[in-house]
C-alpha cells in the first residue's frame, strides 16, 4: 500500500473538477492507497477560499476533507522542516515555507506528495514525487 498526500495545487485541480486529476485519486483509492492533506496545504487551500468567499467550493472541499482526513503537525514534522530549510538554503534554493511544512509532513509520514509542481520540489533530499495532472 502507498500513502499520498496531496499538495495545495493538486487540491485545487480537485476543486476545479479536473478529470485526469480527479480519476486518479479515484484509482489509487479504489486500489486501497492512502490519501491524506497535510494540514499546511490545508490552510492553504481554505484561506484562499475564504478570500474569494466562494461558499460552494467551501463545502466541496470541507467534505472532501472529511473523507480524506487532514494529517496532523507535530514537533518531529517542524523540526524536519528546519533542516529542510537550512538544506535549502545552503544550496541557494529556498522555497516556501508551507511547501516546506509539507515536505517535511510527506518525508516524516512516509508519504509520496502529489504535486504539479515538482520543480518546485525536487532539491528536497528524500521526498518521493508523483504529478498527477500529466
């Protein structure tokens, strides 16, 4: 069994009903993976709803939510980050921090972070990629 968890641009695809995306979470679930949020992508995701006030994406996602569930922070996650962080910056590619955060939470639960922005991603030692939206 693999665990994703999925990045604040793939639940957006999510959101906007995009069927390439929306399928394949359809059959890796069907085939008994694990999907989670991480809380960082998350927030992301609801602040930018709650910007826009767009109430029917609101409650797509919320219930999407709950069926996925949202992965908790904890210490070992922040102090994950921190060296994500300091690795990062050493080699002049610094990134956000929320896209550290979950990094760190896909890195310290073993998860595989779907993204379509794996660029964005791949100076992080030890992070498993998938892009879903080719």
């Amino acid at each position: 069994m693999k665990k994703y968890a999925l990045d604040t641009n793939t639940l957006s695809y999510l959101l906007k009903k995009d069927p390439t995306v929306s399928a394949r979470l359809k059959a890796e679930s069907d085939i008994g993976n694990r999907l989670t949020i991480p809380l960082m992508a998350f927030y992301e995701v609801k602040r930018g709803l709650l910007a826009v006030n767009s109430s029917q994406r609101m409650r797509y996602f919320e219930q999407f939510c709950g069926i996925l569930g949202i992965g908790d922070m904890s210490f070992e996650i922040a102090d994950k980050a921190a060296h994500i962080y300091a690795d990062l910056r050493r080699i002049g590619r610094l990134v956000e921090d929320a896209d550290i955060m979950i990094a760190a939470f896909c890195i310290v639960n073993g998860c595989i972070l779907v993204t379509g922005n794996t660029k964005h991603f791949e100076h992080i030692d030890g992070l498993q990629l998938a892009n879903w939206t080719e």
